[in-house]
C-alpha cells in the first residue's frame, strides 16, 4: 500500500490547492472537497496522477530590486558636493582634490559617506561605491558592480594602462601622474577591463596590487586573460595610496617595472 502524507504549505493539494485536511501519495491525491468517480472510506475522494488536474498551483516569482537610477543618483549628490570638504578629504587621504574630482566623488548626505560611481567600460554609470569616514565599504542598494574611470583629468597616455584596487588607491595613482583606472577589488570586472584595453587600444597594463596575498592572487588571475603585456607592481608598504603619502614618485614606479617580469599577451583574448 502507499504511504499517505498530510498536504502543508510546501505541498499543497494537486486538486483543490489547499493545504489542509488533504492527503497525496506517490500516484495521486485524495481530496476531501472536489469530488471524482472514485470516493475514499475517510470521506473524500480519489484523483490519480494521470488525471486532468483541477488545480494548478500558481509559481511565485521571485520580487526583482526596482532598477535604480544611478547617474541621476550620483549626479545630485556631485552636484550638491562641497568642494571645501572634498579638499579635506583629499588631506586626511594624501591624494590631489582633482583627483578625486575626475573620479567622481561625491558626498551622499542620506548615507553619510561618499560616493563613488562604478562604470562599464564605455564609461556609463552602473553602480555607485560608498566609504564612510571611517574606511567602511559598501555599495548602493541596486548597483552592479563596474570600474572606476576618471574624467578630465591631465595624464597623456602613451600606450600603458595602470589597474588599481578601489577608488581611493586610483585616487593616488592619479596624483602620482599614471593613466589608471580601479576595479572595487583584487578579483572581478575582468570582462570590462580586457574591453576597456581594447576601447583605449593600450599596449600594456600594469596591474597595481596592496601588498597581500588575496591581490597578487587576483592579479594573477587577471594576467592569465590579457590581450597584452602585462606586469605586476607591489609597493612596498600597504598600497599605493600609502607610498604615496611616504614620498614615493612616478619615477621611481617606472624604475621598478623594469626589473618586473612581463607576461606575454594572451593571443585567444586579442581578437
């Protein structure tokens, strides 16, 4: 014989789609409130597996986060920004103003921290990163996750792009003088990073890391999927936004790649 269950709320009937008083086994149902040619001895009936069903249980979709508008978002509160405490900010950072500036930071009063915006590679805004005073990190409700681009800002690119992890360290590559963009971490974003090198046709990319294991994992990884040569520079404090502030200059960054090991590109990536 079948071994009966009690319908319940993850097992609705199949028949009349409550989920009390009826039972269900492996082969049908027995529904105590639609009727069938076949009547049970606890009072209701009999519906086999095979039968028209009655009752189709409803799938429930799941609720979708509202789309949110993130260049309007960020551009109300870049809007709204007082320079004054932008300048501040750059102080207790040891970057230039303008760097922040060309990243786009932004003070986001309604979460008390700053703003970020995260980019795809064509530059349109996807996604807005949040710091508070204190170094916490976290994102807008809502974003996707992209890269930090700067805008306006006075470098010439000669063909070598620098990667940095988060936007206070592109900050500090900005003002060191480097033709940088930022990922939010040491891993993601490499689909938008190899078509970034393809829009800015860069010859080479040398990946900034913090002097950690989880970064040079990371831009290990990375290496492995570019279309062309590549380096990895580790400064020798915490990161770059910390050589900075100890008097490290652009020279003496190029001085170092040169001893770098370089990558050959990764020819199936080019195309």
């Amino acid at each position: 014989m079948s071994k009966w269950y009690r319908v319940n709320r993850k097992h609705p009937c199949a028949v009349c789609g409550r989920r009390d008083w009826c039972t269900y086994t492996d082969d049908g149902s027995c529904c105590m409130r639609v009727q069938s040619e076949v009547p049970m001895r606890n009072g209701g009936w009999l519906h086999r597996e095979n039968d028209a069903p009655r009752y189709v249980q409803p799938i429930r979709k799941a609720i979708e986060d509202r789309p949110i508008d993130t260049l309007g978002m960020w551009r109300r509160w870049f809007d709204a920004t007082d320079y004054q405490r932008l300048d501040v900010l750059g102080i207790l950072l040891g970057v230039d103003t303008d760097a922040l500036k060309a990243i786009g930071c932004a003070w986001a009063a309604s979460y008390n921290a700053w703003a970020f915006p995260m980019k795809d590679a064509t530059g349109k805004v996807i996604g807005i990163r949040l710091r508070n005073d204190a170094g916490d990190k976290w994102a807008v409700k809502g974003s996707k996750s992209g890269l930090f681009i700067p805008e306006r800002y006075p470098i010439d690119f000669d063909g070598t792009l620098w990667l940095t992890e988060g936007p206070t360290d592109l900050a500090a590559a900005l003002s060191l003088g480097l033709f940088s963009i930022g990922r939010p971490a040491c891993l993601g974003q490499e689909g938008f990073i190899l078509d970034y090198l393809r829009i800015i046709k860069a010859r080479r990319l040398v990946i900034i890391t913090d002097n950690d294991e989880p970064g040079i994992r990371g831009a290990e990884k990375l290496q492995k999927q570019l279309p062309v040569l590549s380096c990895v520079w580790v400064p020798p404090v915490k990161d770059i936004r910390e050589y900075l502030n100890r008097g490290g200059n652009r020279r003496m960054i190029e001085s170092s790649i040169k001893d770098l090991v370089w990558t050959k590109a990764n020819r199936s990536m080019a195309a």
